[in-house]
C-alpha cells in the first residue's frame, strides 16, 4: 500500500473534506494504530474501518482528527481484548450514539425518510459503477467484515494488493458520492 502525507499548507484556506483528512492522517494513523496493534494488517484494518465510521458521520462531528485518533485508540483496544478483528459499525436500535454523533430523532419525518430512501439508492447506484472485483472486496470488507489477510487467503492477492485495491474502491465511491451530492 503506497501511503501518502499531504503538506501541512496545502488545504490552508479549503473547507475540510474526507478525502484530504485520508491523504493528511492515512499514514500518521497507520503508524499510530501499528503501535498499538503491532499487527500491520490489523493496524490497517481499523484506520479504515475509523475513515468509514468518519464518513458515516462527517457532518456530525467537528472536531475530525482528534476524532479519527480516538477512534483508532478505542478500536485497537476492542481489537486487542477481543482478539477478533473490527467489525463496521452498526449500532443497534436504542444504542447509545457513536462517539462524537448527536442522538437522531426517534422518528424520521415522513420528507427526511424519502430523502434517506433517494440517497440510498443513489449509493447504491454508486457501488454498482465500481468493477466487479472492487465491489467484491468491499463486500468481502464490510458486510462479511474480513480482515485483511482473510480477503488475501480467500481471492489470491496479498494483503498489501487487499488494502491498495479497497483503498482506491473507497476513494472512487467518495468521488462519486460528492458528484451527487450524497457528501459534501
């Protein structure tokens, strides 16, 4: 996986995306979470679960980077005394809000459900336009919720090759959810 450090000026002045906070933290992250880990895949596996639940939640939390560390941190700790790998988030009905998310209404209006129902269709829309092996690899990430290594034994690619490939799918779907303007 080829990691990428955006210069410290080079967004002075820009509005805050998820894209630049992925090219500025990926790898400060990455170094972070490995010493917590001491895995690579692991380590690898929770900066992109943390990028996902950040792009779940982007216009809710404010304080992104200290956010996206903290999430690391907690995530590496459920990692450790667990001994599983991360899962993607979905909290149960009822639960408490994720860090740094504000409680939802308990009943969406009737224009807001609508709206959820277009956006949902519309990423749907998005995942469809991805390549077949793209789109395998993100089910194989989050719905089944492999690690790294366990994508690598199932489909042949290295776990470098896993991580490269589903970096590049994320970032091609964010694209494609800011041309519709599903995120910002």
């Amino acid at each position: 996986m080829i990691l990428f450090v955006a210069p410290a000026d080079t967004d002075q002045g820009l509005p805050e995306t998820i894209e630049r906070l992925f090219q500025a933290l990926e790898s400060p992250l990455l170094k972070y979470a490995l010493r917590l880990t001491r895995d690579f895949n692991a380590a690898q596996d929770l900066v992109q679960e943390a990028f996902l639940r950040l792009h779940s939640q982007f216009e809710h939390i404010h304080i992104r980077r200290a956010w996206l560390y903290r999430t690391v941190h907690k995530l590496a700790t459920h990692h450790q005394r667990k001994g599983h790998p991360v899962a993607p988030q979905d909290s149960p009905a009822g639960g408490p809000p994720a860090p740094g998310a504000e409680a939802a209404p308990a009943q969406p209006l009737p224009d807001e459900q609508t709206t959820a129902r277009e956006r949902i269709g519309q990423a749907r829309q998005c995942l469809e336009n991805l390549d077949e092996r793209s789109r395998e690899l993100l089910r194989l990430k989050f719905r089944e919720g492999m690690s790294y290594q366990q994508i690598s034994a199932r489909t042949g690619l290295t776990a470098g090759q896993v991580g490269c490939l589903l970096h590049h799918a994320l970032k091609k779907t964010a694209e494609e959810f800011a041309k519709i303007g599903v995120i910002p």
